[in-house]
C-alpha cells in the first residue's frame, strides 16, 4: 500500500504519519481476545498463496519490502504465505 503514486510517492506506508509517541501496548484477558490464526507474507513461503488452504478468519501480516517480517513475529505466524 502507498500514500501516493508516481514522482510523490517514496514509498512510505500508508500508516506512517501516525503519531505513536503516545500509543501502549497492552494485552487483553484471555477470555475477550478472538484467536485467529496470524498468516504472514514471505519470500521465504510454505505455501503459495493461490494453492495455500487459508483459514478463515485470520489476520495477515505483512513486512517492510526490503526486510521482512520481524523474525519473532514470524515464530507466531500459522502459514507463510507467498
């Protein structure tokens, strides 16, 4: 996803611009979080994502073009997908 397309776009995330100075972190009880299975976006892919049997629902996960997605966030994901 971009903020821009042509000459005006460098490439940051839609996101970026987000003020996050003030945001925690914080984990809710057990019993209110929905489980659902993490799927990440990787070169390094278990699966195709056309032949990839995906879980529904679930959240995706998708890193920087150039580095990826953070190793110990990778560990928690179900299914690299590419």
């Amino acid at each position: 996803m971009r903020n821009g397309t042509g000459a005006s776009d460098r490439g940051n995330a839609i996101l970026s611009d987000l003020p996050l100075d003030r945001v925690r972190a914080f984990e809710l009880p057990f019993v209110l979080q929905r489980r659902v299975p993490l799927l990440a976006t990787s070169s390094h892919a278990d699966a195709l994502l056309h032949e990839a049997d995906l879980p529904q629902p679930c959240a995706w996960v998708m890193g920087h073009e150039g580095q990826g997605v953070a190793e110990p966030l990778m560990k928690r994901c179900a299914l690299r997908v590419g």
